[in-house]
C-alpha cells in the first residue's frame, strides 16, 4: 500500500515537472514573440515617418 501511494506520488510529481517545462517553454515563447512584435511595429513607425 505504502508503495502504491509513494508511487503515485512520484507519478503526480514528474507529471508536474513536465506540465512546468511545458509552461517555461510556452512563457520564452511568448517574450520573444512580444519583442519581435515591439519591434516590427518600431519599424513600421519608423517608415511611416520617413514617408512623411
């Protein structure tokens, strides 16, 4: 019984490491499509401006 339990705890645990690494990844997903979004809209001001 005891065993089952450790088992199932150590199951729920690594079910939990990988739902972390999952949303760590999607997270740096999510900055770097935030910067590169900063930064075409920069662009896009800028050639607006110079058309000016």
């Amino acid at each position: 019984m005891m065993k089952e339990l450790q088992e199932t705890i150590d199951n729920i645990s690594d079910d939990f490491a990988d739902i972390n690494a999952i949303l760590a990844a999607r997270s740096r997903e999510l900055d770097r499509r935030e910067a590169f979004d900063k930064e075409i809209s920069e662009q896009i001001q800028s050639i607006l401006k110079s058309k000016k």
